[in-house]
C-alpha cells in the first residue's frame, strides 16, 4: 500500500495551525496543487488563510473544501507524546488535527495526484476550498471565499468538505446536511429588592419559571426524512448578586435551537416570543443565526459517494444530519449538493487525538472514487 497520504499527513500536523493560524500548510498543499496544473487564488481576509484553488474551467465542477486550522492542545502533559510530533502507535497516527482534518486534506490531494495523472483530460474542473477559519468564529474563512465566488457567479456543482464523520468504520456514515443553530440571550426583568419584602419586588426568576416549563415542553417539530426533531435547549441561566438576601432585579438566559428544515428562523423567533409575551414577561432578546440548515438529498452526489465507499470498503453507508455545524453551512448557498465523508470523529478535539494508519489510504482511494464517477471522460451528469 503506498505511503503517499500518510506522509503528507504526518506533514500536515508537524505543521502547527492552532486557529485562525495556517502555518504554512496551504503552502504545502499549494505546491502539490500548482504542480499538477491548479491555478492558485489566496483569499486571505483578517489574518484568515484562504485558499481557491482550480483545475479546468468547464463544467460540472467539483470541488474539495476543508481547514487546515485545528483546535488548542489542553494540557501537554496529558498528551502521550508532542501533539505536533505525528507518531504511530499500535496502528494509530497522533497529532492535534489527525482526524480533524489534515489526514482528509492529504487525502484530497493524493486522490487528485492520481486522478489527474490517469485521466489528464477529465470532464469538468476540479477546486479546493481551504481555510484556517473554522474552528474558530469561522467569520473570515469559507464564507469570505463563497462571497468572492458568488459575487463573479462562480458556482460550485458537487463539494466534498473533509469533516471526520465514520462512527465505527471508515465510511460507515455520510453527512449529507447539518442542523441549523439559532441563539438567543434573553433578559428576563423584574425587580430588585429585600428577600423578607417580596411585595416590594418583582422576582424575575419566578416569573420566568411557568414560560420555562411551557417552552421545555413544545414540539418545535417532527423534523422529516432526513432531520431529527428540532431541539431547543437553555445552556446558561444567571441571577442574583450572591447575597441570600436580595431578590434579583434580572435574570439572563442563554439558549439554543438545533434545528432542521422543517422550521425557519423566523418561524422558531414567533413561536418563542409569543410564549414570553403570552406570559406578560417584560424582556430583552437579542438573537444570533449561527448557520442555517442545509440538505443534500439523495441523487448524483449521495448515489456517487455511497458507490465510491462501497467500492473501497464494502460498506454501504448511513446518511445523517447529527452533529454540529460546518463550513458546509456557507458552501451551500453556492453549491446545491455538498456531502461530508472523512475519517472516524471518535477522539476529535480530544488529548491525545489520532487516526487508524489502515484507514488514511483508502479514504484518499474514496475521494479518488468520486473523483472517478463524476468527472472521468465517460461519467455522464
């Protein structure tokens, strides 16, 4: 088996890339990209590292799209060796970024090596989307390249992003969407006053306490084919001063929507409002729209990645929508199917971080599959 995506991979994370720092490795994967006929465009934005990079100017055009940036180590000394310092051990490669992602991006430039090198005069073009801007506020990457794209009506066909999505076996899942996430911050006011004078005061935790209770209770709803049930879940409340003698004149609670395509930002906003305003609350809410919901549904993209996976490992792989938010989010609004396919997220963001050696390879073969089916000289569209 060739060592070629396990190399760039042990490249990629002696490379240190803490967010938002790139560190050199679109330098990296810039070079092997140029030298296989790729036309490089840095799009840098506020100390961000973007890259577009392209093959080819017909269509279908596919593109590769991932981050080079990773997140903090947590403590040194609870890492079994240098977080960027690659070693195998017992069949496992670790690093900071081993799984998420510098083992997809070897693999997206190995895959393309190849496919180039066998088929020099393949349909359509083919683009990498790179940034070191997502683990981080994600406010300077993949969304500043997707403007610069939309605004000279560039538009991307199929987009494969590297996020690391096998649960159990390489390829057993594909995400074919995300959840949207909607925050809010609301300010419940009352009055502030002596805890042995409760007519004197208004205690907004109490009168928060029945709209509480109705909203842990609403179905926002069912979700459909592809999306579980949208979840609306409090992740702080504060109020009070610390004294055990005063009521408090606000609470603060802070919450989050999960959600899928069936409900709309707009539509969670009414729906919450009218529960505090039903409960005669006097309050603040300010909203934040982290990412909207985005769907690939099956057709050309999801029947090609599910082939390409089977091809290599036998599996037929699960189609889901769980976990957080991606770049995937921004990618959508100028690609109408995007799929993620990476290697397992058992120990993303964790101490000790790693990825199965058995499995760098042939996820590089994957990409390369897809590659394959939709743009070799006979694929049709």
């Amino acid at each position: 088996m060739s060592e070629a995506t396990l190399e760039l991979t042990r490249q990629l994370i002696a490379t240190r890339s803490v967010t938002p720092t790139d560190g050199g490795c679109l330098d990296t994967l810039g070079a092997r990209l140029s030298a296989i006929g790729f036309t490089l465009e840095r799009m840098d934005s506020n100390g961000v590292s973007n890259l577009w990079a392209r093959r080819g100017s017909a269509a279908p055009l596919f593109c590769f799209a991932g981050h080079t940036d990773v997140v903090p180590t947590g403590p040194l000394d609870q890492w079994q060796s240098d977080p960027f310092e690659p070693v195998v051990r017992d069949g496992m490669l670790y690093g900071r970024g081993a799984s998420d992602m510098k083992a997809s991006l070897a693999a997206f430039v190995t895959a393309t090596e190849r496919f180039v090198a066998s088929r020099p005069d393949h349909r359509g073009s083919i683009a990498f989307l790179l940034t070191s801007d997502e683990e981080g506020d994600a406010t300077d990457g993949t969304v500043r390249v997707v403007e610069a794209l939309a605004a000279r009506g560039e538009k991307l066909d199929y987009c494969v992003v590297g996020e690391p999505t096998s649960v159990t076996k390489l390829g057993d899942m594909i995400k074919n969407g995300r959840r949207g996430s909607l925050s809010g911050r609301l300010t419940v006011k009352g009055v502030q006053g002596h805890i042995a004078y409760p007519h004197l005061a208004k205690n907004p935790i109490h009168l928060f306490g029945p709209a509480l209770a109705e909203l842990a209770a609403i179905t926002w709803d069912a979700g459909n084919e592809y999306f579980p049930p949208t979840s609306w879940q409090i992740s702080n409340i504060k109020g009070g001063t610390g004294a055990t003698n005063v009521i408090p004149g606000t609470l603060e609670v802070l919450f989050n929507f999960r959600f899928s395509t069936a409900s709309t930002p707009d539509s969670l906003k009414a729906r919450l409002s009218a529960v505090l305003d039903r409960h005669g609350l006097d309050y603040d809410l300010v909203w934040t729209l982290g990412g909207k919901p985005y769907l690939t549904p099956r057709g050309t993209l999801v029947d090609a990645a599910g082939a390409a996976i089977g091809a290599v490992t036998g599996l037929t792989p699960e189609l889901s929508t769980t976990g957080g938010t991606s770049d995937g989010r921004f990618i959508a609004d100028i690609c109408e199917q995007v799929v993620e396919i990476g290697p397992s997220n058992a120990t993303i963001h964790k101490l000790n971080e790693c990825v199965a050696v058995a499995d760098i390879e042939p996820l590089s073969r994957i990409y390369e599959g897809l590659l394959q089916r939709l743009l070799g000289v006979e694929a049709t569209r």
